[in-house]
C-alpha cells in the first residue's frame, strides 16, 4: 500500500499537467496507470470485471473516443472510492474485523453499486455544472477534486497506521492546493469559488457521512417499564443478542451484536453492548448510561464490583458425590463408594444442586443423547435428542428441544417457556431484589 501511495501522491501533481495538454503519450500515461490501479485493487478484491472495464475505457480513451474523457474522469473517482471506501468502512463498523469482512461485507454487490452510482452522480454533476454553467470543453472542476481525491488516498496509504489520520484531509489539501496553484490563479473568481466549496462538501459529506449513518441506523432502545423483577438472561435471536428477565420479558431488545456479561455495581448492574458500528453501556432496565468507549470504560472501572451473586451459584447437594471413569467411560459414585451410576456412560455432569446430567453418544452414525438422573441413581428424564443444561441461579434446569427452551425449577415443574422465540438462551445471573 505505500507504493500504491507514493505513487498515487505522484499521479496527482501530474494529473492536471497532463489534462491540460491531453496528447497521446499523456493518454497513453493515464490509462496504464488507471489499469495498475485496478490490477492493485483487483489483489483485494478478486473482481476481474473490474479489471475487464478499466482496460476497455483505457482503450476507448488512447483512441480518444466521444465521451471518452468522461469515462476515464468517472473510472478514476470510482477507483478512489473504491480504494477509500474500507477506511469508511472500519469508522462505520469499528467492531468488525475488517480483514475478515473484506472478502464479503466491504466490497458486496450492495456496497459496489452504491459506490457506483455515487461516481456517477458525481461525474455526470460536475460535467453538466462546467458546460451548462460555465461553457468549458472539460470537467476543469472535476479534475480538480479528483486530483484532490488522489492526493488523499496517496497519503491515507502512505500514513496508514497514524493516529487522526482525518488531519490527512487538511494536509492534502493544502499539498493539492500548492501544486495547482497555477492553474488556480489562471481561472476566475466563481471558478475557484466553486472549486473550494467542491472540495469543502466533499470533505464535509464523507466525514459527516458516518454520524448521519448512525444516527439512522442506531437501534431503538427504550427503558424496560414491565414489572420489577430479581434474574436476566442474555438471549440470541439470529445474529443479534439481547437480554430478557426471568419473566420471559425482553428488557433489553435483541438489536445488538455483541453483549458482554452482566457487570455488578453498588447502584445495580451494568450490561456493555454492541452493535455493528457504536457501543453502548445500559443499566438492568435498558436505559442508555453512555456510548462513548473511553466514558465506558472509565465508568466500569470505577464502579463494577467482584460480587459473588453475579455468577450462577445455588445449594449444591451433590458435595458427597463424585464422578469415576474407567476406560473412558464414566459413573458416579458417593462418599462411600457406593454405585450410584454404573461406569458406562459417555459424559456426566452435575447440574441444578441436586441432579446428574448423562450424556450417551451411542454408534459413530448416531447424535448423542442426553438425560437427567437424581442421586438416587433414578432416571427422572428420559434418554434423547435434547440438550440440558445449568439455567441459573434459582437452581433452574434450562431443557432444549429443537427450537424450544424452557426452565425448570428444582422439582422439575416448568418455570418459563420461551416457545421458540430465541435461538438460545444463557443461564440466568442473580441481580438483586
């Protein structure tokens, strides 16, 4: 990237030298290097139409074709964007591992023919701004931004790494603005009026487009207001993540990507969530205490506390009982030595205070299945295709069943039934009357 850049910062002091005088050499000279660039980006993205249009337009522009200068001015701003457009991309969604996302979320179908249309728009503006307006041969002040635009993405992959790196905004444009400050003094006032404030809306518009984004795209959050309530879960619904109370109710919606484990403080609880793009700290009824990171983090420092009821503890009545295995197989036994459970099973655990889980993998072609015994040794839930699992505090047992999960008590009896409503659902944390 910092030879793509230097070379990029190169281009842009040649850019409007070279427009000026449009020859073949100097046609010749754009097109390879417009053809480099896709080539570079094509390493990115694996898309060889783009390669296939850059050549095309390429051709069409050394013959010097009807409309095509128009085309080589749009194909070079749709390479900047396209070449800027991950930089957007990690402000947008700074939780997102980019290198990950780069082979399918950054430059997807969707984004591409965003960047696209906005090239176009763009170009096809400039270009009837100058002859409607202004009755110019060329997109004078087109080639002004995109001279502009190549002096910044030049330096943004030079400085890759700099913290602030928006100052680069600044830099290139003062940079631009010396390099062409010939051509700038040979044209009119209204001109160079209109070429500052190009360059002004362009800035304004890219670094303004991440806020507005946000703000349309920013879940709606409002303060549960249900009954009170003493436990929470946090729960998955598809790919997003909530928390709801031991009522089933949600009292945080599942809009977020991430949500962390639920933090204890003198004043009640915290819950650190996240979305694609913004992080949010939340009290135990959904109320939004802040989203800055910094804040966040300074906030969880000095008020979460270690406090034992934040985990999921309960009155454990399997002390005297302890699990054997001989030749990988597993039974139970007590503190006397006395078989509880014969030595045959695949998997125990003790789960509940008061009960074994068994798993039983059976035959290579089969899934495991699972059952609850006592510590009699007495088969309470059957053997089969169900998960069981810790449900929390209360000494709950949470039962899976294909898309059903359901919480019972310490006896057995059903507790909460989420009827489908969630993908899966973690024990419930203890949080206070």
């Amino acid at each position: 990237m910092i030879v793509f850049g230097i070379a990029l910062i190169v281009f842009s002091v040649l850019y409007i030298k070279l427009l000026a005088n449009l020859k073949l050499r100097n046609r010749i000279l754009l097109s390879i290097f417009l053809v480099v660039s896709v080539l570079m980006l094509y390493l990115v993205t694996g898309n060889v139409i783009t390669i296939i249009v850059a050549l095309v337009v390429s051709v069409l522009f050394c013959c010097d074709v009807r409309f095509s200068r128009q085309m080589m001015y749009f194909s070079w701003l749709l390479i900047c964007f396209l070449v800027g457009y991950p930089g957007w991309y990690q402000r947008m969604y700074p939780f997102n591992n980019l290198e990950e996302d780069l082979s399918w979320a950054v430059y997807d179908l969707e984004s591409v023919t965003i960047i696209v249309l906005i090239a176009l728009i763009l170009t096809f503006l400039l270009y009837f701004l100058n002859r409607k307006w202004w009755k110019l041969d060329g997109l004078w002040a087109c080639n002004l931004v995109v001279g502009f635009l190549f002096m910044y993405v030049g330096m943004d992959s030079v400085f890759d790494n700099i913290e602030h790196s928006e100052f680069l905004w600044l830099l290139a444009l003062v940079v631009w603005g010396l390099i062409n400050l010939n051509e700038i003094k040979d044209v009119s006032r209204s001109r160079v009026t209109y070429a500052v404030l190009a360059l002004i809306s362009i800035f304004v518009l890219t670094w303004a487009s991440v806020p507005i984004v946000h703000w349309i795209k920013r879940p709606k959050i409002e303060e549960y207001q249900g009954k009170s309530f003493s436990y929470m879960a946090v729960v998955q619904k598809g790919y997003n993540y909530g928390i709801i109370n031991e009522h089933g109710e949600e009292v945080i919606p599942c809009v977020f990507f991430d949500v962390d484990e639920i933090k204890m403080t003198e004043e009640g609880c915290f819950i650190q969530a996240r979305t694609d793009y913004e992080e949010f700290l939340l009290n135990e009824r959904g109320k939004i205490i802040s989203t800055n990171p910094q804040e966040i983090e300074k906030i969880i420092e000095e008020k979460v506390i270690e406090d034992e009821q934040n985990s999921t503890s309960y009155e454990d009545e399997l002390k005297k009982y302890s699990i054997v295995e001989e030749n990988g197989q597993k039974g139970v036994v007590d503190e006397e030595g006395n078989c509880v459970l014969q030595v045959k099973y695949d998997g125990i655990t003790f789960v509940g205070g008061k009960y074994f889980r068994v798993l039983d993998y059976g035959s290579a072609s089969e899934e495991f299945k699972s059952a609850l015994f006592d510590k009699r040794g007495k088969e309470v839930i059957p053997f089969g295709n169900y998960g069981i699992e810790e449900g929390g505090y209360k000494n709950w047992i949470k039962l899976i069943s294909g898309e059903e999960i359901k919480y019972v008590d310490s006896e057995l009896n059903t507790m909460l039934e989420l009827q489908g409503r969630y993908d899966y659902a973690e024990p419930f944390v203890y949080i206070g009357d």
